[in-house]
C-alpha cells in the first residue's frame, strides 16, 4: 500500500521570512511598461502604537489635558452659585405685603442677629417699618421690595424690654429729601437700632449641635406715650454661623408709671445650620483618621524596622500632629479650647494617641541604635579577646605573610602512585 503524503501536512514546514529579511532585502524596481522610469519602491504604511484588546490606550498628555479640563468646569460650575444671588426675593416682602394686606401697623423687622457664644451675648440690629397708607411717610416707599411698606409717619419711641428709657427714639422730620427724584433717602442710623441681650448657653458644650434661646420684649409708643401696637415683629433666619427660626407672641405689659399697653415678645430658637454640622462632623473623622494612621505607623516601623523608612514614619507623625490643630480650627465658628465635647472625645485624645505614637517610634529609635552600639562593642571585645590569645609560632608567621598550602599538587601525585584510587576533587574545601 503506497504511502500518500497530503498538502496539509507539508505547509508547516513553509517559513514565512523575518522581518529582518523584509527589511533588510531591497526590492527590484521594475520599469512600467511602456516606459523606461523604474518605479518606486512600495512603502507599507505605518503602523499605529500597540493596542490593548483592539483598542487604542490613550496617550499621557491627553489624559492630563482631560484632567485640567475636568478641574476647570468643576470650578466654574461651582462658581455659578453666585449668579443670580441678587435677583432672589427680598426675605421680608412676602411678611410685609401679608402685613398690608392684613393688618397695616408698625414692623420691627432684625435685619442682623450677631451671636457671639465667647460673651456670651447676641444682638439685634432691628428696623422700624411702616406698612399702610396710613403708616408710611410719602416718598419712602419700597422698603425691603414691598411698595406699600416705607418709612413710619408718625414719630415713635421703642422699649426693649423692662427699660423705663426707650432703646430708640425715631423722628420723621429728620429724614432728607431728594431734590431731583423727591424721594426720602433712609438714614439707617436714623431708622435702625441695636439691642443686646444674654444668651442662655447651658448647651454651648454640645458643638456642633449646641442651640440657644432668647426671649425678649419689645413695646413701642408715639411721642405723647401712648401705646402703639405692632403689626408683625421677625429676624432674619439664616447667618452665616446660626439658623434662627422666631416665633411671636402677643402680650400686654405695665409699666413703672402704672400704663398698660400692648407690647409683643419674640422667642428665637438658634441653631448650627445643618451644613456647618456636616462639615465639623467630617473635620471630626478625618483628625480621628489621622490619629489612627499615626498609631498604625508605630506598629509598621516595628514589623519591618527599616532605620530609613523609621525617620519616614517619624516626619509623618509631626506632620500629624501640626495637622490637627489646624483642622480643629477650621471648624466652622469653632469656640475655643474651653473643653467642648467635641474636644473631650476628639481633639485632646487626638493629641495625645498623635504624640504618644511619635513617642513610642522614638524610644523604636533610640532601641534600635542603643542595640547595634552595644553589638559593635561586643564585636570589638570579642575580636580583642580572640587577639589577646596566644597562638602558634608558625600559624602566626602564616597569617602575617599571608600565605597559603596548595593540595592541588598532592592530588596529582596520588592519583599518579595509586591509579585505582578515587580521591575527591576538594576536601574540606581545598
């Protein structure tokens, strides 16, 4: 039976040529038929970079470029925050056109609250409005956006409080006119006055979830001393610090001079606003974070005790402990290290872990350095001991010529003398 070799199985046994060879053998030029110009040789196209599962990986610079674009627009997106801020709605129009509407009177509006939790006091820059056609001076209108509410007409004197003098004494006559437009212009030394009270501050130590309370009196009267009630009395609701949320409530008061008259107290509940608590919160973990990671390096510099990264350790440590301060006061309106709770579960155990971590890695140090000071030692006794003993005349005059027996020879000769002998190539190392 003849034997039939098939194709197939002789195509394996086809090289394709190199790259070498492609490259290196020059092709013939031939010239185009009709014509005596050779043509030119046929050049492959090159070759895009190497891919990754077909796909092309993009380069450094684009990937950077990327980055700095990205950064951008994330600033400018934040940056639009600011846009349209001043067109927003007055924060009192919609109370003093309800006010107009409802019941026409004088307003005592807090256009400022300053909380200062240190004093601990907080005081209340109020302004004195007028709202109805009977209450408003002519040519003030416009005050806080609401067209009916202005300037008061009529003069008034305002109490805060159980003060038998009045906290501010307020004189339509007093106010300028305008000669091109006719209108008032508003004076707020004038229109406005401050008053202070105490803080009640039982549960400052809570920051940031710390709140307050305030209470306070307000009555108002013209310039005969007779009672004048007030329509509507609010502050503002969000500082930049505290949100306040007010609530009025209507009451009657005698004074020394044995007067009863309307008067109109306001209670004012202050918190952190919940932002501030979130930020102070995160403050708070990340100084935790980082009195952790001062601890968790202790016990690294002892696993590996490498003397180089030991100093790397050591530089993160101080570095820890400058980080935390700071972070503690960029809380937002941090008080002071007066022993807050946040202090006393935070920032003082901080503190300490940060700089007994630092401590520990030194006396690591210390340890170490002590340890090789004391093997040296031992190596130089030892090797003085070793020195000190005596030793044989010629073994000493060896090692001070320095030389040495070859047994290459004697292994020569016997394996010469005694050829059915087998002798090892090295004998103790020779």
């Amino acid at each position: 039976m003849s034997t039939r070799h098939s194709f197939l199985s002789t195509t394996g046994l086809i090289r394709a040529p190199s790259n070498a060879t492609v490259s290196d053998t020059p092709l013939p030029r031939h010239a185009r038929s009709g014509g005596t110009k050779p043509r030119k040789p046929f050049r492959a196209k090159n070759v895009l970079g190497r891919t990754k599962g077909g796909i092309l990986p993009l380069g450094t610079p684009f990937i950077v470029g990327m980055a700095i674009a990205f950064s951008l627009v994330f600033i400018f997106s934040l940056s639009c925050a600011f846009i349209g801020s001043e067109e927003d709605e007055p924060p009192f129009k919609e109370l003093l056109d309800s006010v107009v509407a409802n019941n026409p009177g004088i307003v005592l509006i807090g256009d400022n609250v300053d909380v200062d939790v240190d004093e601990p006091a907080m005081t209340i820059r109020w302004s004195i409005i007028g709202c109805g056609s009977a209450f408003v001076l002519p040519g003030s209108e416009g005050t806080h956006g609401s067209n009916a509410c202005g300037l008061p007409s009529m003069a008034l004197n305002v109490y805060v409080d159980s003060g038998t003098d009045p906290e501010a004494t307020y004189d339509p006559t007093q106010f300028p006119t305008a000669i091109k437009t006719g209108q008032r212009i508003s004076i707020q030394n004038l229109c406005q006055f401050d008053s202070d009270h105490v803080l009640d501050v039982h549960l400052a130590r809570m920051y940031p979830f710390d709140t307050y309370q305030l209470a306070s009196t307000l009555r108002v009267t013209d310039s005969d001393n007779n009672p004048v009630s007030i329509s509507a009395m609010t502050t503002l609701k969000l500082t930049s610090s505290f949100a306040i949320t007010p609530t009025e409530v209507d009451s009657h008061m005698n004074t020394s001079n044995g007067v009863t008259g309307p008067s109109s107290d306001i209670i004012l509940y202050i918190r952190r606003p919940p932002e501030a608590r979130l930020f102070a919160m995160l403050l708070f973990c990340v100084t935790w974070m980082l009195a952790h990671a001062a601890m968790i390096v202790v016990v690294l510099a002892r696993l590996q005790g490498d003397s180089e990264r030991t100093l790397q350790y050591m530089l993160f440590i101080l570095v820890v402990l400058l980080a935390i301060p700071q972070l503690r006061n960029t809380m937002p309106d941090a008080p002071g290290f007066d022993g807050v709770l946040l202090d006393s579960i935070g920032f003082f155990p901080q503190m300490i872990c940060a700089a007994l971590a630092g401590l520990l890695l030194f006396i690591s140090i210390a340890h170490r350095i002590l340890k090789e000071v004391h093997v040296q030692e031992e190596e130089a006794e030892e090797k003085a001991r070793t020195e000190a003993l005596p030793q044989p005349k010629g073994l000493e005059r060896l090692r001070r010529q320095g030389s040495s027996i070859d047994f290459r020879g004697a292994r020569r000769w016997s394996r010469a003398a005694f050829p059915g002998v087998h002798v090892q190539d090295e004998v103790d190392g020779f």
